[in-house]
C-alpha cells in the first residue's frame, strides 16, 4: 500500500539550529500515529512541513503524491486539501457559525459545492462529532471541547486522505479529550492516515498505537502500534 | 427510440450559477463586508485619496486649456498681418500680394480692408471705445498672410517690412520671441503639472497601499485560517484588492463628480471669461475628465492594494 504521508531525509534548519535532522518516516491510509517528544523537538515544525506552512532545509516531503518540499506557492491550497489539520486553539472563524465554518473548507476547496450540498454535508460532520444540534452556534457560544469538534469536522468534512492534529486535547478537559481520541480512531478506522502530535502521556500509552519520538529534532524512536509501553515514554520524559 | 438517453443541459446551466455564486460570495460580498465593517480605518485613505484624484483631475483640466492655448497661440504666431499704408496704391498692393502668394514658405494671403479691420477691432473687448474716439478708422488695411512653418515667420516679417506697400512705422504683427516665451512658460507649466500628478499618484498609492496592509493586519487570523483549510491564493487575496478597488471606485467617483462639477460651476458662472480662462473646456471634456478620475481612482486603488497584497500576505 502506498504511504500517504512520506518524509525521506529531511532536514529543517533555523539558522545554525537543526530544528528536523535527516527525518525518515511513512504513513499509510488508515494509521493512527502518535508524535511525541519534549517542547522544542520538533513535533510542530515536522506538522507545518507536512502542510507546507515551511519547505526542508533537505530532503524530500510527499503527501499523497504530490512533492511538498517542491511545489509552487501558487499550489500549496491544492496540497492543502488533501490534508485536515486541527489544531490546538481550534482556529474557527469566529464570525461564522459552527455549521459555516465546516461548509467553508468544503466550498474553498471546490467552488462547484452548492450551498445546499455544502450545508448538508457540514450537517453530516457535525453529526458525525456529536454537534448535530449547535450548526447555527458561533464559536463563543461553544465550550472548548465543543469547539475543538468543531475544527475536527471542518478537517475532516472533505474527506481528505491524511488529517494531522497539534495538541488537540491540549486545551480540553480529561473526559473530553477522550471523547476527541475516540473520534480520531473512527476516523482512521476509516482510511484516513491521522497524525497527532501530543505531550498527553495517558492517551499514547493508553491508545496502544503507532508512537513517533522526536528528541533534539531526530526520529529516535518509531514504536508500532501495541507496543507502547508506559517505561518507554518516562525514559525519554 | 428506446434505449436512447436524453442528456438535460440544466445540471451544466446549474453548476456555472453555483460556481458564479460561489466566487461572487467569496471574492465580492466578502470584500464589500469587510470594507464596510473597517470603514473606519478606510476613511482617512478615502478622504485623502478623493482629494488626490480631485486635485488630479483640476490639473488635468488646466493642463488640457493650457495645451489648447498653446495651439491656439502657435495658430496666431504662424498669422502675420503685414499692415498696409494708407496710401499705397493697389498696383504696390497687387504686386506684394502676387509676391507673397508665389513664396512656398506661405499658405495663404488675405486682404482685409480699413473697414474690414475695423468691423474685426468692433467685435473685441475694449477696442469699440478706441474706435469711437476718433472721427476716422484708425485701423490699416492688412495682408494677412498664413505661414506654413512658424519658423519662417521671422524671414517673411524680414521680406515684406521694407516694402513700399507697407507701412513704414508699424510694419507688421510681428513679434520676436513672442511665440517662445509662450513655449516656455507653458513648458514649465507641463514639466510642473506631471511632477504634482506623479507625487500626487505616490501619495495616493502609499496610503491605500497602507490601509490595505492595515486590513491584512487586522485579519491575519482569518486568513491564516483561509490559507489551512486550502482556500486558493486568489480567494485569500482577492476580497483584499477589490477592498482597494472599491476605496479607489469610491474616491474617484466623487472626485470626478467634483471636478466636472467645479468645471461645470465654471462655465455657467463666467461663460464669457471662462472660455478665455479655460479654452477647450466645454461640458464634454468635462464628463471625460471625470469619467478618467474615477478610472484613474479605480485602477490606483486596485493596483496598489495588489502591491500591497503582494507584499504583506504570505502563501
């Protein structure tokens, strides 16, 4: 099965500092992956190459076929498409409801989505993370956690075939982070390749899924899934 | 027929009014919302702007009278009258005429009579009086000649001012240097006017150029957002030069009715003086000076906000 999501040798670089050294990794359709490591690993320069928020220093970026690390500025919204991104502070606009900032990925994405089309699918995200009810509600009016569904259903309502999250249980309580976690294993139980990026200890050693560790911007450890031990996180904690 | 599918044209007739609202929604109505909503912000770029274009358009206008005064000074220079001497007789006359007609530097020769002159001097402000003052026409009688090169008037004021047909002591309209001293002041005035329209064209891209920036500033999230979720580059940008497009539509179109107002209040005010003041300047090019303020005001606005988008907004 072809990679989703594959990084050969990158390397990203912040002046003298190597924020990325000569990163090797592989994602398939379908995996949840955990990227863990201590603050200034890594972990949010390694999601922001992915979705071409900054190019390598070095090496090669493909997500779903298409060369990150070379394409035109003028093509990076057709990169984007393909990847849903949540991200720890939600990112919604706050002067459109709920429902409107899940129809706006769809129709920025494919001018040819009616409203209509666009406000049922958006129903159907909605749906999906438990808001069915709250479509007309502006940001303000939702919690965090509801906020946080909010941002998974416009990441995920174009069905894109990788979604990538940056802490995003970083703002939420512990009940509802569970809640977020249970909705990413549906996603990924449906194809989707999930990449979160995550310091919550109890989740990755819980989940027994993929682990990706970063220390110092290297890939020191990739363990699969079910073999995430407790010992192995407080060793590199 | 059996079997045969009949494919409707409605779903083709559907998708491009979907398409058409969709772009319409995001890169119009969205502009026309935001702008609206920073008004505040736009307002000193608007003011300043209006008055730029308006100040533009003024100049525009004298500019235009001033070329027409230079064409209709530069018809006059080419125009010798050689004045005739009371007494000549039509034989001195005749012959100088005969001269004049067969030189090729001349386009034409016209007699005009002491009553003719005189008739001519009655339709001019101020000249009736003089002519009433005396018993007798104090005009002369004239030839007047049209020169084809204005550079040649000098040697034909040269050929005939010694003449016997002419008069000895006012020879002719011939006025060194006259035609030069024009050229020059309104040369100067020319070089003047686009040096204020090009500083004024700076300024005016400076400011809407910063009020944009400002607007990129007061949205970044926004777009940031737009950016992730993979809106293409024109929907990010494109909402931020129809703001400046709009701020520039809006300025120009009051500049341009000011100013054809003004040109307007002008003629209708001083007809007379004003034909003298402003020569060209009828209602017409007034439309077309204001139609090119607010062209003028269209593009500036759209242009420098796309400079600014250019620089200020990231991919």
């Amino acid at each position: 099965m072809r990679p989703i999501l594959e990084f050969t040798g990158v390397t990203r670089a912040y002046g003298p500092r190597l924020a990325l050294d000569d990163v090797h990794l592989a994602l398939k359709p379908g995996e949840l992956t955990f990227l863990v490591g201590p603050s200034g690993a890594g972990k949010t320069t390694l999601l922001k190459l992915i979705n071409r928020e900054i190019r390598p220093t070095r090496g090669e970026v493909w997500v779903d076929g298409i060369a990150a690390h070379t394409i035109k500025a003028s093509r990076v919204s057709e990169l984007r498409r393909r990847v849903g991104v949540v991200f720890q502070d939600y990112k919604l606009l706050p002067r459109l409801t709920a429902k409107e900032n899940v129809a706006l990925a769809l129709q920025v994405g494919d001018l040819r989505v009616s409203d209509e089309q666009a406000s049922e699918r958006a129903t159907d995200a909605l749906e999906a993370v438990g808001l069915g009810d709250r479509g007309s509600s502006f940001p303000h009016q939702l919690s965090g956690g509801q906020q946080q569904r909010v941002a998974l259903a416009r990441a995920v309502v174009a069905q894109p075939p990788l979604l990538i999250a940056d802490e995003p249980t970083g703002n939420l309580d512990v009940d509802t982070s569970w809640e977020m976690m249970d909705l990413f294993a549906d996603i990924a139980a449906f194809g989707t390749a999930v990449l979160i990026a995550t310091h919550n200890v109890e989740i990755v050693t819980r989940l027994q899924r993929r682990v990706l560790t970063l220390v110092e911007g290297r890939l020191v450890r990739d363990q699969p899934a079910g073999s995430t031990g407790r010992m192995a996180w407080l060793a590199l904690s | 027929m059996a079997g045969v599918v009949v494919k409707g044209r409605f779903p083709r007739r559907r998708l491009f009014r979907v398409v058409t609202a969709n772009v319409f929604r995001y890169l119009f109505r969205g502009a026309a919302r935001n702008w609206l909503r920073n008004i505040g912000g736009t307002a000193p770029a608007l003011s300043s702007m209006t008055l730029l274009l308006l100040l533009s358009g003024l100049v525009g206008m004298i500019g235009f009278a001033l070329h027409n005064l230079e064409e209709a000074q530069a018809g006059q220079a080419s125009l010798l009258h050689v004045y005739l001497r009371d007494a000549a007789p039509d034989a001195d006359v005749g012959a100088l005429w005969t001269r004049l007609a067969k030189d090729p530097r001349v386009a034409s020769v016209m007699f005009t009579s002491k009553d003719d002159a005189l008739r001519q001097a009655q339709s001019k402000p101020g000249l009736p009086q003089l002519a009433a003052a005396t018993d007798y026409n104090p005009f002369p009688a004239s030839l007047d000649v049209r020169v084809k090169n204005i550079g040649d008037v000098a040697a034909i004021d040269n050929l005939v001012r010694n003449d016997i047909a002419v008069d000895a002591a006012d020879p002719t309209s011939y006025d060194q240097g006259a035609y030069q001293r024009i050229q020059t002041v309104l040369f100067g005035f020319a070089v003047a006017g686009f040096a204020f329209l090009g500083l004024l064209g700076f300024v005016a891209v400076t400011v809407t150029m910063n009020s944009i920036r400002a607007a990129i500033h007061s949205r970044r999230d926004e777009v940031t957002i737009m950016q992730l979720v993979g809106a293409p580059r024109w929907m990010v940008r494109g909402p931020f030069v129809v703001e400046g497009a709009i701020t520039g539509a809006l300025a120009g179109a009051t500049a341009g009715l000011l100013a054809f107002g003004l040109a307007m209040l002008g003629m209708t005010q001083g007809s007379a003086t004003f034909t003298q003041f402003a020569p060209g300047i009828t209602v017409s090019v007034a439309a077309i000076a204001g139609a090119m303020v607010f062209a003028a005001g269209l593009g500036l606005g759209s242009g420098s906000s796309l400079l600014s988008v250019r620089r200020h907004l990231e991919s």
